[in-house]
C-alpha cells in the first residue's frame, strides 16, 4: 500500500503538468478536435505569436481558410485556430499562402484544428 501511495504521489503531478501544458499549447482541444474532426486541407491566411513556448516549439495562432473535400461537403470557409503548437523546424512551412492539413468539427466548423501530421501527403511526396 505504501508503494502504491508513493507512486500516486510521484505521478499525479507529472500528469496535471501534461494537461496544463496541453492547455497552454491548445494540444488538448486539438486532439478532441481530431477524434470527430473532418479532414480538409486549408490555406494559411495570417500567423501570429501567442507568446508562449512548449519544449522550445512556439504555439502560434492561425487564420486559415478551410477547404471542404470534396466540395460537395460545402464552401471554403474560414476559421481561426487560436493556439497550435508547431515544431520551430516547421515554421517556414506554416506561413501565410501555404496549404497546411485540418480538421475540423462537422457540427461547429468553427472548431478547427492543424492535424497531425499538418502537412498534406502532397508535399511529404514532394521530400518536403
């Protein structure tokens, strides 16, 4: 039982550090997103910097224009993703003009999330 409490101990903090930096970072309604999320590609319209650093990785806002697939699933749209943490090696690929890879939620496209990878297959193709 002892052990037991001591490992309580040692691992209760550690997880309520994951789920504030989850929240910091934006990771935490990012994974929610994605579990019920539409897959689309969307065109980065403005990045800003939030101000905050996870693992020295900037978490960034994001305006992106949503684009449907296939159209028949509607218009482009778009939406605001307020905080997205990104690798600092990716940061030239997450600029204004670029295609980036989302979901988003079906029933409130205004949740809208970089998807994991964030980058369509296209450019993986490409040996971007």
């Amino acid at each position: 039982m002892q052990r037991r409490a001591w490992m309580v101990l040692a691992v209760g903090p550690l997880l309520a550090g994951c789920a504030v930096l989850d929240r910091m970072s934006g990771e935490g309604e990012a994974k929610r997103i994605r579990r019920v999320g539409q897959a689309a590609d969307a065109r980065v319209l403005e990045i800003w910097d939030t101000g905050i650093t996870v693992n020295d990785d900037p978490v960034v806002g994001l305006e992106v224009e949503v684009r449907p697939s296939p159209p028949t699933e509607g218009a482009p749209f778009r939406a605001v993703i307020p905080k997205s943490r990104i690798s600092r090696l990716d940061v030239p690929r997450v600029q204004p003009g670029e295609t980036v890879a989302v979901r988003y939620d079906p029933n409130d496209p205004s949740r809208v999330a970089l998807d994991d990878p964030p980058f369509p297959p296209l450019h993986r193709e490409e040996g971007r």
